[in-house]
C-alpha cells in the first residue's frame, strides 16, 4: 500500500475475482459461467444500442423494471435495477448496516458478504454451517441483527425452504433479511412471493448466471418499496447511471426470450 492509502481500510483484504484465462475453453467453472452465449435477441438489442453511446442513459431503467415487473408479479417501485447483484449487496448493507447493526451470515457462502462488512466497518457475525453443510435456520431466530446468506448457498448448493426463510425474517422484524439468489433458477424455489408478506425481505438475483449474461452486469433486488426507496438513495448518491444502456436493452430482451 501506498503512504497515501486512507488507515481506516489499511486491514482491508479485498475479494479475489475468478481468475479469466486468455486461452480458449469449453466450460469455466471456477465462476459458475454459462458455456452457452446469451440468446440471439440479446445479441441485437445490445448491436442497437451502438448508434446510441454518446447519450447518458436511462438512469430510472424504466422499460427495464417494467419488463422486469411483470416477470417477477411485483410493481416496478418494489425493484431495483443493478450493475450486476454485487452491485444490490452493496446498496443494501450501505443502506441497512452499521457499527449498531451487524450482518449475519454462514460461515461457508459468498465471499463478498465479508468483504462489504470489512470495507464498511459493520461487524460481522459469523455463523457455522451444521455438519452436513446446511443452514440452521434456529441459528437466525431472533437475532436482531441484519441477514445474508445465499438460497441455495454457495458452494454447498444447500438450500432453505422459503417458509423457513419466513421465519427467520418473521423473528428479525426491525432488521433486513437479505437472500441472495443467485442460483435459484437453477433448481430451487424463489423468495420473491415472500416480499409481500414480510416488509424486512429483501431478493436479490443476478443474470449472471442462467441466462448467461456474467459480462453484462445485471441484477436486481426485489422488496418492499419502502426498502427499494432507501437503496435508490444510495445509488443515487454514488452511480446513478449504474445500468449502461446496452446492458438495459439486453436485459429487457431476456425477459421477452425468457424460455432460452
């Protein structure tokens, strides 16, 4: 580090990203990318944004969240649209943590969840993993503290029951319960419905992964409008133009080819 760097983040250990190899390759698995290109009409929205780089754009991403609104049964102010869900876990532990108000999450999950907590000085309460890998859900009842964890977790594919997660946010009402969701779509059932019903759930998903757009960047976190507004108040006071708008297009086209 340089004389330069700030001490308050001189014991920070940043997140390591997957390493990208330059060499051809059939299947990349240490990140969990798709072998498949995204779908043919993502190719062509993303070409006809080209024409359009020197405008600013969209900042609300208002067709994006409308098509996103409709695919997830909510209304486009209980949705976030966002650089990736790396981008939504930032927002949220901005928004919801704080030297008064720890982050709870296993011990075994995503990496950056301590990486946030470190670089934003919110303490962390670390929970173990029972012996077969899972979650007990028992360990969040009543905490007190804010939730994350990813359903199905990574990498112990292990996952909770939706009620089971109803519970934990049930049992935690003045703090937020965070379920990121990356790999849902891939065999398990969605949280979403669930941000009805509790105004502490927030769903995050990410188009990284099964509708293999990794290197577009696109996410969304999905809950109460009341939690969507506190994060926008974060976005908007770091990177309002988060969303560029060739991801926008593309996102917008994966909705409309959702069966690919």
């Amino acid at each position: 580090m340089s004389r330069f760097f700030s001490a308050r983040h001189a014991s920070l250990v940043p997140y390591t990203p997957g390493e990208q190899p330059q060499i051809p390759i059939t299947a990349k698995l240490n990140t969990n990318e798709s072998p498949y290109p995204p779908s043919e009409g993502v190719a062509r929205a993303i070409t006809g944004e080209i024409g359009k780089l020197q405008l600013y754009n969209d900042p609300e991403c208002t067709a994006l969240r409308k098509a996103a609104a409709k695919y997830y049964g909510v209304a486009p102010d209980e949705l976030l649209a966002v650089n990736g869900s790396d981008d939504a876990l930032l927002f949220a532990f901005i928004a919801f943590g704080d030297r008064d108000r720890p982050m709870a999450f296993p011990d075994l999950t995503y990496g950056f969840y301590s990486v946030y907590a470190d670089f934003l000085h919110i303490p962390a309460h670390v929970i173990p993993l029972r012996e077969d890998f899972s979650i007990d859900p028992e360990d969040y009842m009543g905490l007190g503290e804010n939730v994350v964890f990813a359903n199905p977790n990574a990498p112990t594919g292990r996952a909770l029951a939706p009620g089971e997660i109803g519970r934990i946010a049930a049992s935690n009402p003045d703090r937020v319960v965070i379920v990121d969701e990356a790999y849902v779509d891939f065999g398990w059932e969605s949280c979403v419905p669930l941000t009805r019903e509790y105004d502490n759930l927030l769903v995050v998903q990410t188009f990284s992964k099964s509708r293999s757009m990794a290197g577009a960047r696109l996410g969304f976190a999905i809950g109460n409008r009341e939690l969507i507004r506190d994060m926008n108040t974060v976005k908007y006071s770091t990177d309002p133009y988060n969303v560029n708008r060739m991801t926008q297009a593309a996102g917008i086209a994966a909705f409309a080819e959702n069966d690919y």
